[in-house]
C-alpha cells in the first residue's frame, strides 16, 4: 500500500490517500484524483494542452502517472487553487 499527501495551498488543507491496487499506479493524477472526487482543473480532459491542471508547480497532472510522484516527488502532489 503506498500513501499520497495532496496540499491544497488555497485552502491550506492537506489530504493522504491511499493508492490501493496496482492498477492505480499506471493512471494519470488528473484521473486518479478525479477518480477520489477532487475538483481537477482541466478543459481539455486530459489531452494536454490546456494546461490548466499543474501541480507541483509545473507539472501537469494529465502528463504524470501515479507511480512517477510516488517515485520521483516523494509521494506529495501540491495544488495552488484547490
């Protein structure tokens, strides 16, 4: 089981969810807190050009699968308006 802690700067609320299967890993952010009912910016649904889903200050959450913040940013995803 692996934990992901979700920042919300506006609201100053932190979240830890949990990626519970194995499938979870290979899913994009924008569809995996989707898939938790956070509110995801996104106009494009996922097709990366409008660019409204950045998270950790420049990452785009349609271009970056679950297992790649697990492994690459230490588990943390930070959202600016959420």
């Amino acid at each position: 089981m692996q934990l992901i802690t979700l920042y919300g700067q506006a609201s100053n609320k932190k979240w830890v969810i949990e990626v519970s299967d194995k499938a979870s890993l290979d899913l994009t952010i924008l569809e995996f807190l989707r898939s938790h009912n956070f509110p995801i910016a996104s106009s494009c649904d996922g097709e990366k050009v409008c660019q409204l889903c950045t998270i950790n200050e420049g990452l785009l959450a349609c271009n970056v699968l679950v297992k790649d913040i697990i492994t690459k940013y230490n588990s943390i995803i930070t959202i600016t308006y959420l």
